[in-house]
C-alpha cells in the first residue's frame, strides 16, 4: 500500500532513512549535506523508495529526436503534464526533462515527484558525427525550478568531448556548491566509434568510469553488447577472461567499473520495444548484475497510459525483488 | 499508518499533493516553482503531512537564552542529534536551528526532515532594550545544507527594525530566487512598546501583518493577549467590536490580518509549560480560529524524550481534527 | 468623452495616444523609451484612460498604520485580492501596495492594471520623531512582478532625510534603467516642521520641488493649507503675494512649483472622511487647479465597495470633466 | 639530531589516522575533505598527535597587551623565529599569531608546525568597554601562508559582538570552502557583564556554545570558576543542581553546553603563573572534564626557554595519560 | 621504525625539516610559505619522509586508458579506496588521481596521505594525434579536498601545446596563490615527433625544461632512451659528447637540464613490467643520477596487494640507499 492512502494524514519520510539508503549515501563523503539531501529525496521517492533502486522518467526526446517520432503513437505525451503525471502515477523516483517541459508543468505539481533538469540537449535537424549538445539551461534553472539534480550528456568518443566534459565540470561544481545532485548521461558516440562500438562493453564501462571520475553522482549508460571495441582493450579482457556472455554479467561488469559499485549506475531502455518482457527481461538482468536501475523514457510514453503504468509497476516489481 | 511501515517498499509521495496543499500553494502564485516544491515539502512531511497544518520543532534557545536554561532540564538536548531524531520520531513538518546545530547532523540525517536555517540570531550576554539580532547564516548554507527554507527574526517595535526588515528583505530575495521558502519569526520588542504591549492583539496582528508585506511565506508569531496597545488602533478595535475573549477569537484575527488568511501564520509555543493540558488547549484554539499550527521548542525538547513523544503526538492529533 | 466609458468597446491602444497623452510624454524627453512606454501605460488604463488625469489606488496602510486600523471597518479588504479587484472595477489608473499585498495577487490578475510597487515603508509600533522608512523591496522585485512604476516615500524635514534622498536616487537610477517610472510620495514631516507646518502651502510646494529634483515622474503630496511655515518663504509670498485663499489656488501653486506644470503631480485623499461631498470639492479643486488626480486609498477600501465603486466613478467624472 | 638522519627513514603519517582521531573527524561530517583534512594535522602533529588532545602555542600578546608586557620578561621572544621552534621543540599541535609574527617566518619553518593565522587583533593603546577587534587578514593570507586553520576572537557581552559574530560568518563561510577550519576564541566582555561574569560559569558555558553555533570546529574559552552571572541562568543551574564545585566539573559542563562534546573545548592558560603546579593542576581538570586541550601562550613564552620545554612536556604527559 | 608505534604518542614533524628538504625548499625561494609547506609536506609524508627522494601513486589510468586495460588484472583497484590504502601502507609520499577517484574516498582518509589533483585528463575514445586533454577540475577543488598539489600533464610536440601551456600558467597561477604546490606532468607527444622521438634524450630533457620554465614544482617525465630525435639538438650533443650510454647518465642529464638539479624531477614507471628487478633497476639508475624519486602507478596496482607493497618497500630502499 503505498503511502498516504490510509485515513492517517501520510507523513513523509517518518521512518528516516532506510540502512540501504545510508549505506549508498556513505559512497557520497565528500559531498556536502545539501547533494545528501537530494539523493536521498530520489532514492526514497515512489514506489521504490527505500530501496536504493530506481526507475526514472526521462523525456528529452522530443527535443533530441523530434516531437512527431516521440509522441504521435501516443499523443498524450504532446503535453507536458502527462508525464509529470505518468512519472507520479506510476510511482517513479524522478522525472527528468529539458527546461521547457520542466518549466511547463512544475509550479503545478510542485513537491510531487523529484525533478531533474537536463541542461545541455541535441537536435537532429542538424545530426553531425562528433555531435557537441548545447547547453539550454543553467544551475539556477534547476533551483528556481525545484529540481533535485542536474542532468547532463557527454558523448566520450566525439572529437567535441573535451568541451562536454569541460561543460560538465562547470555545472557539476556549481550544482554540488547548491547541494544539487549532477546525473550524466554518458554515450559513446563519434567519428572515433564503430556503430556497434558504442554500445560495446569495453565502451561502456570505460564512458561510465569516466562519468565518475569527471564527479557524475548518478550515471546513466546503455545497456552493453558483448562486442569490444578497442584493440588494447580487448586484449585485456580476453586475457583476464571477463565474463560476458549474460547481459547482466556485462551489468556487473559496468558497475565494477564506476568505482567498484560505489556509483549509482542505471542504464537506459533505449527505443521502443514491442514485448514487453524483453524489456523485463533487461531489468532482471540490470538486478541480477547490481545495477541500481533503470531510466525508461520511449517504453514508457510510447505506450497508452494505462499499458505504461502496468509496465512500470512490473519492472518496479522486479527490482523490489517481488517478482523473479 | 505512517508511509514505510509495510512491507512494501514505502514511496515518497505517490498520490501527490492533497487539495487542502494544492489550495494554499495556490495563494503564492508569484512564486517560482522551486519555493513551491519546498513549501510543499514542509506541509507533506512527518504526520501531519498533507494536511496543510504543521507541527515545527525549533531549537536556537541555546543561542538565544544560553545552553544551560535550555538544556539543563533534559541533557540529551545539548547533542545536535537529538533534536533531528526527536523531529523525526515525532513526525514535525520540519526542525529549525542556528548554523551550528545543522550543520553538526545534516549529513547524518540527510533528506529525512526538512530543515530551516535559523539565518539571525541573538544572545542575552548583551540584552539591549532595542535589539538587532546578528546574521549568522547566508542562504548558500541553506542550499549547502540541504534546506527548505531560511528562518528569519524581525522585532517590530525596535528602532533597529529597519535594518532587520532591509536584511530581510535582501535574504528573501536571494532565497527565493534559489527556490528557498522564507519563514519569519515577527516579535514585536524595543523600547517603543510595554511589556504587556508584546503580546498584545493589535501589535502581534501588526507583527503578522509586516511579516507578509516583507514578503514571507510562513509567519510565526506569539500567541496574543486581548490586550489593545496602540491608542489609535484600540479606537478601531473597539469601535468596530473585533472579536477578541477567546484565545480562538484572537488567532482568527491574527490570521485575518494576514492577508485574510492567505498566507500561513503559526503560534510559537512560548516558555515551558508544565501542565500538558494548557498546550493543548491552545492548539485547540490555534486550530478553532484558523491558524497553521504550532512551533514548539521547548515544550518539546526540555520534556523527557518519551513525554515529549507522546506530548507532541496529542497535538498533532488536534490538528488532524482526530481529538476534539 | 473619455476613454472607455463609451459603448465602443475600449479595446487597449487601438487608437494611439491621444495629444494630451502625448504632450504629458513630451516633458520626459530625457527618459528612456520603456520608462515613457510605462508612464503612457499608467496614461491609458482606466476610465480616465487618454486624459492625462489620475485616479490610483495606494494600499500600504496595512503596514504604515498597521490592519485593523486599515481593513477593519470594512473586512474585505484584509484580502490583498479585494483591491486588485477594487481598482480593476473603479477603472483606476494604478494600484500601488508595498511587496506582499502586490505578491500575494499579482499572479491572478497580470496585465489587469497597472502596478506600483511600494519600496519603501514605515510602521507605527517604532514611531520615531524622525522616520526613516525601510526600504522593503527592490527594482528587480518591480520587474519580477510586472510593475509599472516604483513607488518611494521620502520624508522632507526629518533628520533622515538625506538618506532617503540618496536611497531614491539609487532606486530610481536602476528603475530608469529598466525602464520603469518612478513615483514619489513626498511627505514633509520631522522635528524640524510644527505639525500645522507639515501641510504649509510653502512646505508643499518645497516637498512636490524637490521630489522633481530628485527625478520623480510622477509626484504625490498632500493637499496643502493656507499656512506658511518658513520665516524667509513667508516673506516671498507675501511680498509677492502669491494667490492661496483657495484650495484651487494652492494646487496651482504646487503645481507650478513642479516645474510649472511639467511633472505629474497627484493629491493625496488623506484620511477617511465620512462625507462624501467633501472628496468631491477636494477633487474638483485639484481639477481647477491643474492637478493631476488623486491617490485615494482609505476613502476607498474602508467604505463599503458598491458605496467605493459609486464614490471613485463621482471622482473620475469630476477628472474627466463629465461633471462640473 | 635531525629528523631522518637515521637508518630508517622517518614517516609522517604511515599508520593512518587513530581511531580517536577518526572519531572526532566524524563528528564534522558537514564539512568538505579539505578541512577534515587540516583538522587531521592539527590532531596529527607534535608529542600529542594522534590522540585527539591538544596544546597549542598562542603568541598575540605582543599585539593584545604591548610587547614589552609580552616579551620584556623573556627577551628572546621579541624575535617571532623563538615561537616556531619554541612550538616545534615542544612537541605542540599547533602555533597560532597574527599576521606579521606568522609572515616572519612561516618560510623558513615550511610545514615544520601547523600554523593558525589570528585573522583580527585588538590592542589596549585604546581599550574601550565594548570592544571590536580589528580584522588584520584575510582567508587569502592564511592560504599563501600555509596556514591549516584561521582563528577568530569574539567578544560575546559587547554591544558590538553582533558585529564580531556577522566578521566572523564570513569569514568562517570562505575559510571553510577553502579547506581551512575555523578556530574561535570566544572571549565574554563589554559593559553587560561585571568583572567577575566573564569567567562565570553559565557565562563561559555561553560562550562556547554560541562560538559552536557560528560554526566553528575547534572553540577555545577561559576556565570558568564557580561565580554564575545571569539571573535567569543562575535559577536553572541551582534547580537542577549542575555540578560545578571542582574545576573538572566546570570544565564537563562547558564540554556538554558544546554540542554534548562533540565539537573540540580548549581551554586558555591565562595570565602568567608563578607556580608551575597550578598550571598542571588546571591541565588535569581539563582532562578529567573531558576537554580537549590547552592553549598556553604567556605561560610558555614568559617562562625561560628549557624551563618552558619541560613545563609543556609535563603538560603534554598529564594529557596523554602518562601522568596522573 | 615507523612514527607512530612506539608507546609515546607519535607526533608529525617534532624534529623539523631535515638539512635536505631544507636545501630543496631552499630553490624555491620565489614561492610563498605556503606552496613551500605543501613542497614539506610532500617530501615529509610516508617512508622517504626527510630524505628528499619521492614515490608518488599515481591512479589515473582508470581515465587515460580505461578502467578494464588499468584494473582487470587485479580488480580490487577498482575501488578507490583501495589506492588511498595502497599509498599509505606502502609510504608514499603521495597519492594522485582524477577528480572523481579522489572525491570518493578523500573523506574517510582525511589528512592520512597527501593528495595530488590531477587537473586534466584524456582519454582513449577519441584518441586524436596531437591530444589536448580536457581541463576536469580546478583549483578551488583542490582545497576543499584537501589536496598538496595540483597536477597538470602537457604534451609538448602536440599541435595544441600552447593551449595546454596557457591552461597551465592559468591554473598553476591560481594554485600558487593559494600556497599549492604544482606538478607536471611533461610528455612529449603529437605529430612533430617520431614515436621513438617521444622518449628521446633530447627530447626528454626538453619537456623537463619546458615545465620547469612554465613554473612547475616538481616534473615527471620518462625515462629517456639514448636516442637524439632533433637534428640541430643532436649535433650539440654530439659534439659536445654529452654522456647517454647509460640510464643512470640521461637521468643526469635530464635533471641538468632542469635548472641544473634546482627543481625536483621525478620519473614514470611506465607500463607494468613483468618483471620486478626491471623496475628496481630503473630506480637505482634514477637515484644514481641525481634524480628525485618515481611516480609509479601501473606496476603498483596492477600486482596483487601483497607483492605491491614489498616491491614498493624495496623501491624505497634503493631511494633510501638502505640497498645498493
């Protein structure tokens, strides 16, 4: 029963922090109180609060991929409200959203679900191979807006990714100095990478750990291949024998390489799949490697309303570890 | 219940906000949406949440009257903790304390009450007729603390009032503009007024009502007498025969001159009482003419722990109307 | 026939400025084209709207004068709402209020009427000899908020006066800058003026010249009598005999005291009188005289509104020449 | 013989922090690495190091008192070399001065003694009843200096503390994100406070607690005696029956008014005494009390230098248990 | 004998600087006491602590070349606590690693090893020819995580090394101020050279010159080959006859090179070598001539623990002359 739904007037966070969340907060010492805060408001929002796992609702797409090829299957998801909404209904630990979307709809679900502003967006009208996104919102957008982190792209592999993580670095310190949380998104992408490299696990591991080294307190990554991409790499990894054949043992693998585990990482759902079980199938996999969660943007407001909310609350069940 | 007692994974607040909350954010519409999150925050956490009353626990009497008058009576209250635990166990809106206080056990609390900075501050070492407490705190502690709202003291009737209503007016502004509610403490003192006058109904109306012209968002005010102070309001008062026999009658005045009840006003608790019953009758009347709520100090902290427990969970069933 | 009152739906600037409107904005040629715009927007609201004539609605005595005094009589006007609306309905030119009454609705009614922020304010729990107002909001505040003008109080005779001559000078210098008017209450008072001097005819036109000097566009100041304070201004009036046996003759004075007609100069309606008629005669004085209008708060909101709304269209008939 | 002149290499820290020491840096969770990592060096350095006791070598009398009263009785303390190797010889945590005495030698003795920069001075060529030291450097200068920590002086019972705690908040605030902790002297004074008062023991109490709420890490007052000033405290202390017949107890006391021990009480050696034993005998109180160290400025420098070498060893002994 | 162990409280530095780390501190006379005391620090801190010889850990392969190729062969360096606990068990005079790597665990060893930030970073997923690394934190991150040191790589020979010379001035500029020590990393790089160019004699002792000039405290550079890369450079060595045969004499002439011996230069371990006598090898050619110490990070954590620790204990042995 989730909170609040009894005759008692529901009270937040009565219980404090669970053992789970403080153990994750402990991984953060060196951040002040203010980023604690935060990421224990996402860690203990929804209906995975408490667990230190996480579904979060991202919709940058319409800016990243275009209106139409994001929302016409299911226009409900034009209006910004929907997935604050969806993000609420479903019980998700945080929506996440370029300032227009977040602008549109925050004063009016003020407090209801942790907010993160995406603060540097890519459009395709213009799709060049070492893409550089731009930087569309400020720190003081997030504050003013009542968000609990930033969220921030780099792309490792593109000729333009020093000036990413130079861009991250500036928003990151200003963010931790106003007790925000930063969450990077890091995918591999450039002139640098085969197509398949992107998502190879050597790439991936490596675009996660360096997202941490760059201060990332959150990462978000796309789910690996077992394909290795670098010749020096792949050397390593054959020698070594680094299990990989299962998804979620190249999970383990991710997470082991962002500080042993001692980064919150999730990864993305990526496009739109028909089967829903393929896409809980990735979820065990991401439970079953010690990955934290997951953040579902397409698979979520690509469905109807009511397809989505019972998708979400499986994939919530399987990382509660009330489904197998 | 309260949320997180079952075996569910508790969640933070999945129904969103409550009518009676959407309602009095509704009457800060000038605000951004990040002080309308933390607005919310406050009146969605610990028991009453969601109830649009609140029940604050403030702890700067170390500061103000000294560690000794304050503590000595209960011990356990000199150790920082203590103050967040009992906050949390009793399921307070939020806890308020000087710089020094928070910061000694923010981090170990991280996100599980909401705080406010006490941002000024005085001693009685030097106890002046006309006093101008001392600014101890900036709002980039607040958001490095991990704050929902700075704390403010103005004492109307000093003729050092003007200098705390422009520093006030300087924090307001930045806090809001970082998303930061802002709470005043407006008590009337200097050497303009009688001791009686403190107190009296047309000054704490008057305190009231400065707060919320300077821009406050909570008020907190002492409970007043029906005593009339100033000749020319007395007049007034009298000749149009305000209401003013009950405790009640008084705080719907109260209220009323604060913007018609348009803005939150709560009732400082005062000095310790030792009869339990005297507490609750004036929540009684807090709750019978409209106010908010309460902020009690100590009453709370110089009660035994468990007496304090039990203390404040009978108030916070008058104001969630379970006890007539 | 003046704007708005006819059939013709009043539709905002369809038709241009009138010549008046555009002469008034002919003296503040050294202004900005924003602060022009403000000041034609002030112009061209309302039923006196293209007449170059005032009618605005100041409520701050909530703060100066403290809220029963203020709103008690007539309760509705607790209710920061109740003026927005008031001056909406009378077809006012403005409505001007200190930082909380314009926060508290400028939401609901934006672009409605226009706004004169109040920076300035003094409360009576302090009542000091030689006031000095807190400066309560700032020009940013203004613009936040939507408003048309600043509004500053300065109080010629008092020791303090300097100081808010030079606070003025700062809040006009940055609210020129953005374009913004700014408005002067300029209220002689102090230990150097005898109480009958404070509204001496020479004390008035001193007070209405200086705030001109100090770059007022629009000048309010209280309706002078027929005393003479000043030893030395006493013998130039009467040596030159300057006409004052009438009130008429007095607003020409002041009048042309403001750099002979060049600058807005408004009267105040002073405290609530019972009879109506003798706002009237006040009004039609100003008018004889070449007065501007009248800002006229208490006689409004303490009466009853439909008597309010009868009362201010008597006015802006007088203003408009509709009655003699 | 000079340190790594033996077979083995010496090495600073190859064991880690003490457990004390590590739970000591935990009560300062709020704050950033670089200072736990200055308040590890203070804790760390000299004959007391890793046991999280202290004693410190003060020498801003030549500004406070004159130098002559200073130094006259021990010439060779006019030279600011004598104090570095006075403190490194002994075996001291640390070496606190202003700015010059620091500037004068800090090259030469590079990283040899933690080093405190007393960032404001008063002098007695006019000693005023209410006094505020002057600021006599900066946060910059304790960082080019190589400085681990600022100190600051407060005068709580000054009319001008509040000016004193507001220096104090600022400095406080940029020494902190630069790594730098915060060590206030907190001193009680002004005309509020009769002679007697300002060693009272709810007075001294006071004065640590405030000091802790203004945020500093490392608080140093004067030994209380038994006298209680403040009236309303005196009724509290005698009702409640705290225990202050010896000075250990007065010293507990002053411990738990200081966040219930967990902020780091020194205490100040005062005046010059004659008998060494006294001196011993107040180092043991304060040890028993559970205070956290001495600071002994005249008692060092005033008495001979292998006088003084013996006199602070003993001391030393008495606080690392290895004499009763 | 370690510090520490013995039943006395062990105590930092209570002998002072040694005669060598005087005379090294004594060449950087232009510094503040500041830099100067961070300069002790690091020659202070770990097994070599006095004799002016270095072993620096350095962790930022996880970056420069992805954190399976650094840390699949012995997975417990995938935390970064396990190198805070590597440097300190085994002496180092420090420890240097990325932001990210040192924010993790900064904390919880506050103040055990001095930190070196590495400031900018490259990695391999876009691996252009001539690489310009990205700038990943500043200064300001360097105090409030405690660091001694910036470190700063620039790759002279690359076509962007004036951009990497100017980023370093800027930074090195501001670590100054701020009593920072500052270490370069100098490796030559980029299409101007051959890859067997990159470690050539003259090539090497170039770089070192190069950091020095750009006002670097202590340099790293490779152990050059005695190959000449530079036909104008080759001639003067060439008939001058500078000695290169053997490591040992282009160590000499790399530290020549360096302002004759006047700064500190340091030299990489480089890739891991399998075998152990190799790397001591190198060490005893560097120690015998005249070089200062090794930055060794790959034949550190790429051994298992154990073997780790004694293969650095006889690094330092061979520094300490305690072996041939």
């Amino acid at each position: 029963m989730a909170a609040g739904t009894s005759a008692t007037p529901r009270g937040g966070f009565t219980k404090g922090n669970t053992d789970r969340v403080k153990e994750i907060l402990s991984w953060y010492e060196s951040d002040n109180p203010g980023v604690k805060t935060n990421l224990a408001r996402l860690m203990n929002a929804g209906r995975l609060g408490g667990t230190g796992k996480f579904v979060i609702l991202p919709v940058d797409q319409g800016f990243e991929h275009g209106p139409a090829r994001s929302f016409a299957v299911n226009p409900a998801g034009y209006n910004p409200n929907y997935h604050f909404e969806m993000a609420l209904a479903a019980g998700c630990n945080a929506y996440a959203a370029p300032l227009g979307f977040i602008e549109a709809a925050a004063a009016r679900h003020a407090g209801e679900i942790p907010l993160i502003l995406k603060m540097n967006n890519h459009d395709v009208l213009h799709d060049e191979k070492d893409p550089l996104p731009a930087v569309t919102a400020r720190v003081s957008d997030a504050l003013r807006l009542g968000c609990v982190a930033i969220g921030f792209t780099i792309y490792p592999g593109s000729a333009e990714a020093q000036t990413m993580y130079e861009q991250l670095r500036e928003a990151a310190e200003e963010a931790k100095a106003c007790g925000l949380a930063v969450v990077v998104w890091s995918y591999p992408r450039g002139t640098s990478l085969s197509k398949e490299g992107e998502t190879a696990l050597d790439v991936a591991a490596y675009a996660a750990h360096i997202a941490a080294e760059l201060g990332a307190h959150i990462i978000k990554v796309k789910l690996p291949t077992d394909h290795l991409e670098l010749p020096e790499a792949k050397k390593v990894y054959e020698k070594v024998n680094v299990p990989r054949a299962t998804l979620a043992e190249r999970v383990r693998h991710v997470v082991q390489a962002t500080f042993d585990g001692h980064r919150i990482v999730i990864f993305s759902g990526g496009p739109k799949k028909d089967s829903d079980d393929a896409v809980f199938d990735e979820a065990r996999a991401i439970r079953d490697g010690g990955g934290f969660g997951s953040i579902i943007g397409r698979n979520s407001f690509q469905r109807p309303r009511e397809h989505a909310l019972k998708f979400l609350e499986t994939i919530m069940k399987i990382y509660a570890g009330e489904l197998t």
